[in-house]
C-alpha cells in the first residue's frame, strides 16, 4: 500500500487566519475520521478480528477502496470509482492525523474564497485527477493507493495562489523543529520542491505516492490562477495581512 506517512508532507505546519466557518472542510475532516475508526486500519473495530486476520482485513479493505493503477486503467468497472473513494481511506493513524492537520489548516480560507459547494467539488475532482494522474506514471502497478493527499495538495496549490503573503508558522526539522514564520510563497513551493525531490528516489521502493502530491498541487494552483485571475489574488492577499493573528 502506498499513502503518506504523516512526515512525507516535508517540513511546513502552517496557520491562517478563519473569518467564517468553514463547513466542508470540517465534513471531510469528521467523515474521514469516522471511516477511519470504524475500518480495519485504526485497529479498533472488533468486527475484524486481530493478528493474522486483522492483517487480511486490511488488505481486503484497500484492495477494494483504494486506487490500483493495473485494474484502474485496465477498464474495470468498480475501479474507476476508486480514486473517489481512496481520498477518505488512510492507512495509519499518523496517515490520517498528518493530512487532517493540513486540511484544518489551509482548507478553510481557501473554501471561503471559493464558496462551499465549489470548494467540495474543487477538493474532490482534484483529488481524482491526483490519484488518476499518479495511476497513468504507474500503469502496471498492483500496488493500492490510499489517502486525501492529492486532495489536500491541491488547497494547498490554491492557497499559494490566493493567499501568497499569509504568514505560516513552519517546523523544520533541521533547525530543530524550531516554529518560524515565512510568507506561503516562500514556504509552500519550498513543499512542493521536496516533493519533488523525493519523488526521483520513490522508484527505489514502496512508500509515499509524491507523484499525486505534485500532480494535485499543480492542478490547485491552475484551478485557482484560472477561476479567480490575478485581481482577486491581489485582495485575497491583502485580506491576510502579517499582523493578523495567524497561528
């Protein structure tokens, strides 16, 4: 199984500043963490059992809702749904808790600018073509994908866009886990570089799919270059200025 593991996302832990509640991002947030206590990856659910058959459990259940690039583009029926279903399936509590943590942080500005309905079908639709676009570069692979990070990759895209000068308070390993701030320009394409860079080593072996992240972080910031154009960036911007409280 292929997914992200809570630190792949790179170094970023950033904030922003809520003016209004955001509905959609706590729904997906709430939905994700149910069917994730109630599957058989939390481990909780005596339904399926433990040891050897919780282990059988767990395969079955990614097999079935999450993305296998080989039966994907190979035309089965049921497969197509599959990169729909796999963004609120996670196979680890630090899977689940790193990329819930990142949606609670960027996603409500980012479904204030769009509106909720838009936002709701902004993070799904690109959360597909994420997980399609990762299946295409891996056309043979039985391994199963799972996880909201093309999703989440893509409120990120479009927070950049949107909200460039917002001050985001950053955890980097290499200063000692030490909490900076640096404007979103400086700190989000500075995710995506490490995305990239470690997507030329994900060949060596299983791991995260860094593929999806850069494909839907590419496709947030174009959905939001093209459906609010430059004058809406600027006042975007300028509605999160650096003295605003923005943890």
């Amino acid at each position: 199984m292929i997914g992200n593991r809570g630190g792949s996302w790179g170094a970023a832990v950033g904030g922003a500043l809520r003016r209004q509640p955001a509905p959609m991002t706590y729904a997906v947030i709430v939905l994700c963490c149910l069917i994730f206590v109630i599957g058989p990856a939390a481990g909780l659910n005596p339904v399926y059992g433990t040891g050897d058959e919780l282990l059988a459990a767990q395969r079955a259940y990614f097999a079935r809702w999450g993305v296998v690039p080989a039966e994907l583009l190979g035309g089965a029926p049921r497969a197509a749904l599959t990169p729909a279903t796999a963004l609120f399936v996670h196979g680890s509590w630090l899977h689940l808790l790193g990329n819930m943590l990142f949606l609670y942080v960027f996603g409500a500005m980012a479904e204030e600018r769009m509106g909720h309905i838009e936002f709701a079908l902004f993070y799904v639709g690109c959360g597909y073509l994420a997980l399609l676009g990762y299946a295409a570069a891996n056309a043979g692979s039985a391994q199963t994908l799972v996880g909201a990070s093309g999703a989440i990759s893509a409120v990120l895209g479009a927070f950049l866009y949107l909200f460039p000068g917002a001050r985001v308070t950053s955890l980097f390993p290499f200063l000692f886990f030490l909490p900076l701030r640096f404007p979103a320009w400086l700190v989000l394409p500075f995710w995506a570089a490490l995305q990239w860079l470690a997507a030329g080593r994900a060949a060596q072996g299983p791991g995260v799919a860094y593929l999806a992240h850069l494909v839907g972080f590419g496709l947030g910031f174009v959905y939001a270059w093209v459906r609010f154009g430059p004058t809406t960036r600027v006042k975007a911007s300028a509605a999160a200025p650096e003295g605003e409280n923005q943890p």
